[in-house]
C-alpha cells in the first residue's frame, strides 16, 4: 500500500479534553470530596466539643461566682442573724445599740441595720405595743445612728410574714440616701408558755453596687457579661448601671421574642445552657443561667458566639488554606505524574488517526514497559503490520476477483454466442411465432435452448438444464449445445438423437453432471410435432381458445447418467394460432423469502387467460408473475423460456 503524501496526513488530533486531564480532575475532585467531608466532620465535631467544654467550664465558673456573690449576701444576712439572736437572747436596749453598731461596722458590704420589735411594757391599750426601732446606716462621712423608742400599733404577724423574710424579691430604693438596696430580713422570736410568737425583725441593707461592682469585675472573654435578675424580671445588676432596677427582662423581651420564654425560666429558679441572639444585633450569643442559693434571683453569664468559636474559626480557616493549596498541589502532581503514564496512549492515538485515513507507514513508538501501556503498544504495532498484510492481500484478492469478473463476462458472452442470436427472425421464416427469455442466475448458468431449420423444413426445438450453477454448468451447456446442433442433421428424430448424445456426454463426464432435455421438431406446414424428453420439465400447450394444459410426455432419464439409456418419442398437434411454451426448472422452482417455490399450479393459472396473446406476451407475463412472486428474495436458478406459435402467413424457411 502507498505512503501518504503530506497533503493527505490528517491534521494532528486535537483533544479537547484528554485522558490525563480528566483523570486528574477525578482523582483531585474525589480528594477534595474526602476532604470536604473530614473537614465538614470535624468541624462539627470540634464545634460541638468547644460548645460541651465551655459548659463545663462556664458550669464551674458560675459555681465560683455563686460562692463570690454568696459571700456578699452572707456578710448582710450575718448581721441580721447575731442581732436577732441578741433581741431573743433579752438583750436590753444599751446592749443592742452597742451591738447593732459593732456589726454594722464590722461588716463589709452591710450598710445598715433596723431592728423593730416589741421591747414589752403594758401601754393600757390592746392594740398599741411599745416598739424599739434603731437604725444603723453609713452616710457619706461617717456613720448615722438612728434609736427611738414609741409607742405606736404593730401588727407583727404582717410585719414577719414568710414574704418579708430572707432576701426580699423586690429591693428597695432608699429616697433619703437615693441607692438602690436589697434587704434581708430575718424574724424574731420569744417563747411565752411554751410557745414561740414572733415579736419583730432585724433587717440588713445591702446597697446593690456591691453586686453590681462584683460583677462588674468579671469578665467573660472581651465582651461577655454577666447580670444577677429578680424574681420579678429586674435587673439587680448588669453592665449598664442604668438598667438596675429600671429595667426588666420582659421590657427587652418585647424586641427579642426569644427572652419570653428564657425570662419565664430564670424566674422559675431553672439552670440551663442556651443560645439566642443579642439583644440589638443579630450576632449569635450563649446564655448560662442559674438561680443564686438563698435567694430568688437568678444570675446569668453571656457571651458571644463570635469570641467562643474566634480561634477555632481562625484555625478552622487555616487548616481550609491547607487544603486547598494541598489540593491544588495534588491536582498539579496528579496532572503531571497522569500525562507522563499516558503520554504513550496520545501518541497512540494520534497514529490511530493516520492508520484509520490509509496511512499504514506511520512509525508506532516503542515502549519497554512490562505494563498496560507497552503491552497495548506492542498490540498496536502488530495489528497496525497485521492491517498492512490483510490489505495487500485483500488488494490482490481485489485484483484477482477484478480478472476473475472480467472472464465470467467474457465466458457469458461465449454462452450466450452458443444460443440463438435471433430466433424470432429465424422462425418467421417458416410463418412461426418465436420468443424467448434467458437469465442465469450468475454470471454464466446452466440452462439452454436451441432452435433451428432441418434440411426437410421442420424446425428443431430443444431446451435444457444442466444440473448446478457456474462454469462448470456453463462448460456442459456448451458441450451439449454443441453436440445436439453437430447431431441434429443426421439424426433428425428426437429420440435417437438422444440416446447419441447421452453417450457422447457419458463418456466424457467425469464429474458426473447430467442434464435434463427436451427435443421436438415441428412441421410448420401441418402442425405435426414430434417430441422426445430426457427428464425434463413437461412443456405448455395453450389453444387458440385460451385453454393451456400441460403435455403428456414419455418418460426418460436425464443425460450423461446412463449410456444405454434408451429414449422413446411422442406426438402433438398445434393448429393455427396455438403456442407451445418450453420452459426450465427455474420457473417452478423459483423461491420467494419464505423459500415457498413458485409451483406448476401457478405457472398454469397465469397462462390461462382469454385474451388473445402472442409467445412474446405470454413469455412477458410469466416472467413477471415469478418476479412478483419471488420479490426482494435471490434469484435462486437459472431462468429459460421459450415460446412459439404457428401463424396464418407461411414462408419457405431455410435451412442452417
């Protein structure tokens, strides 16, 4: 096969998205996905671990600021305890002046003490007792005492009911010292006949900017808080000064729906962990709540969500940075380490191309490698020299058939030169009507006819079929042409010339093919005809009426199977008008797609007909019938008729 010229080489292949390409953008897309999935994983997780440690964390901080603002409370609470103690202890009024005073100033967060009771004494009056109220508070140089002793109604029971004692709910803003404090109270009792009747109580003040000072000083990372809440939702400390006790909860509640529910659980006395969003931003913030022991206020710690999660953000982000350098290193690596495995593989390709446009002398690169990559290159190269081979040899098979086909034509047209070149033109010679119809099956076939004029007038008429198809059917055709035309004008009856012939042919058919005949002669003055058959299909008589039938013929074995075969003749008549149609197998025997053949039946129904119609008709019409019937199946053997009809006008016809 010839190279290609420059011209003819295909263009380089252009790939728009290659092998090495895709491979890395699966391999680096299935790392970034196992990626995506880890960090996804454990930032949750590492999320979730920050948020369960700083529970922790913030539980044990909010037990220390428990135990913190505990002891401020205490040290008020204290105070009241000794003094009531001393009141029931019968203490008298010198006494508790000099006690009250030294607790006072003992104390470091208590600003004052009152102590209200029943100091005894008959007043003449059921409803008024003497009463002993002394106060002990801190102004702003020194300390301020206040004693007296009246006579006034007391109604004790309202004074110590359990809502006034302990810690009140609600703290108190003091008009004439303008501070807001919270007041303790604890009850006093005495024993009279046996039982304990409360006879008044001590009181402690505690100014809330302890409390608030306490908390002030706490911080929680940079901007968290935290703020001590009443039972009634006020602020008794919180890092606006201006809220305590002028604001609530709830208040704030109406701008963050979220408060209500929290609000409603502080004041229940609940402990909890929760987020929410501050107060006048959308920032997410966590909020630890619990109730403050002895009291029925509750402090909660608040902190931003930004702060708590800002250095695992920051690491979060890094470890992000990571990777992706990482996989945009991987993709880099994956890219280069893909495109030198596969480099072979695109200069494969490549060569595909050329050898798939003709060009079969494109150099296949070798490749030492043990793996899939050489093994396929090997591959290649053997096929692409396979390739080469089959094509040279399908070249020359082309050549071989090419000379082939040009001697079937040549032998066709010497087949075709033994028939008759012009039988019509030869039978009108004698007043006879003659048509006839020749098609092989391939190039050359088996079939024959022959008609020609004897020296006594009569016309010889034969049709044959030799068994099979081809050249070899075509070369017996033409022996037997051959034979019956040298034989015919010195044997002129039909049944002795076929035994001549059948020996003639018997003896020289060493591939034992046989041929199936027919021979008549036919006087076109009288009609009279004289027929012989050697195994033959049995020819059409069709009457000038328009009735056709099939002629009785005496049996005979077809020729070059039996040398000493004898062959027996018979008789017919065809008047004026009258056709005589012979015919090969290939009619009956024509097959349609389903492999049905064609049948005598049929081939008799479409002869029978009332119109008035010549041999060329007649012939015209069977041939179609089969074509109709045999349709888009292969012809699947030869196909010879010939027809002929006696006529009014009769000619002295000349003999060959």
């Amino acid at each position: 096969m010839s190279a290609l010229t420059p011209d003819q080489r295909p263009a380089p292949v252009q790939v728009r998205l290659g092998l090495a390409s895709r491979l890395s953008l699966a391999l680096t897309g299935a790392a970034a996905l196992v990626f995506a999935t880890a960090f996804y994983y454990n930032y949750q997780e590492s999320r979730q671990y920050i948020l369960n440690s700083t529970r922790e964390t913030i539980t044990g901080l909010s037990s220390a600021i428990i135990s913190d603002l505990g002891a401020i409370l205490k040290d008020s609470s204290d105070v009241a305890d000794k003094l009531a103690k001393g009141i029931e202890s019968g203490m008298n009024e010198a006494g508790l002046r000099k006690a009250a005073e030294t607790a006072v100033l003992d104390c470091s967060y208590c600003n004052g003490a009152t102590l209200i009771f029943d100091a005894g004494g008959d007043t003449g009056s059921p409803v008024e007792r003497r009463i002993l109220r002394c106060q002990y508070y801190r102004s702003t140089l020194s300390w301020q005492v206040v004693c007296d002793s009246t006579v006034a109604p007391m109604d004790v029971d309202a004074m110590t009911t359990p809502e006034m004692e302990g810690w009140h709910t609600t703290p108190t803003i003091l008009p004439d010292r303008d501070q807001a404090v919270a007041i303790y109270t604890k009850p006093v009792y005495r024993s009279e006949n046996g039982i304990s009747i409360r006879i008044g109580a001590v009181s402690t003040e505690l100014p809330l900017r302890y409390l608030q000072t306490a908390v002030a000083n706490l911080r929680i990372f940079q901007k968290g808080y935290v703020f001590i809440l009443s039972n009634t939702g006020q602020y008794l400390a919180n890092p606006d000064p201006e809220a305590v006790l002028s604001e609530s909860l709830l208040d704030q509640a109406h701008q963050n729906p979220e408060l209500i529910e929290i609000s409603k659980r502080m004041r229940r006395g609940e402990t909890d962990f929760v987020a929410l969003h501050a107060l006048h931003s959308e920032q997410p913030v966590r909020l630890y709540f619990m109730p403050l022991s002895g009291t029925a206020w509750s402090v909660g710690i608040v902190f931003a969500d930004e702060e708590l999660f800002a250095e695992f953000k920051n690491l979060a982000r890094e470890v992000l940075w990571i990777g992706v350098v990482g996989l945009l290193l991987l993709a880099l690596l994956t890219t280069l380490i893909v495109r030198r495995f596969t480099r072979p593989l695109l200069v494969l390709t490549e060569k595909s191309v050329a050898i798939a446009h003709g060009d079969l002398d494109v150099v296949i690169p070798t490749w030492s490698t043990q793996d899939e990559v050489g093994i396929l290159t090997r591959s290649f190269a053997d096929m692409r020299q396979a390739l080469r081979q089959q094509l040279d040899i399908l070249a020359n098979t082309r050549a071989a058939q090419a000379r082939i086909e040009n001697e079937l034509k040549i032998a066709r047209t010497i087949q075709i030169s033994f028939l008759p070149r012009d039988p019509a033109l030869l039978a009108a010679q004698g007043g006879l009507n003659v048509a006839t119809w020749f098609q092989p099956a391939r190039e050359v076939g088996g079939d024959l006819f022959h008609c020609f004029w004897l020296a006594d007038g009569r016309l010889f008429l034969s049709i044959g079929d030799v068994a099979g198809k081809g050249v070899p059917a075509a070369l017996m055709m033409g022996v037997t042409v051959t034979l019956i035309k040298g034989m015919a004008a010195a044997t002129a009856d039909p049944d002795r010339l076929l035994e001549r012939v059948n020996r003639e042919l018997c003896a020289i058919n060493e591939e034992m093919l046989f041929v199936t005949f027919f021979a008549a002669v036919l006087n076109p003055q009288t009609g009279e005809l004289r027929f012989s058959n050697a195994g033959h299909n049995p020819p059409l008589i069709r009457r000038r009426n328009g009735n056709a039938e099939f002629m009785v013929i005496p049996p005979g074995l077809p020729l070059g199977i039996d040398p000493s075969c004898r062959y027996t003749s018979a008789g017919a008549h065809l008047d004026s008008g009258d056709i005589l149609l012979l015919y090969t197998d290939g009619v009956t025997e024509a097959m349609n797609s389903a492999d049905a053949c064609f049948e005598p039946h049929r081939l008799l129904a479409v002869s029978r007909t009332s119109a008035r119609i010549n041999p060329r008709q007649w012939v015209d019409e069977v041939v179609a019938a089969v074509a109709a019937y045999v349709g888009t199946a292969e012809q699947s053997d030869d196909l010879t008729l010939l027809a002929v009809a006696r006529t009014s006008s009769m000619i002295e016809p000349t003999a060959e």
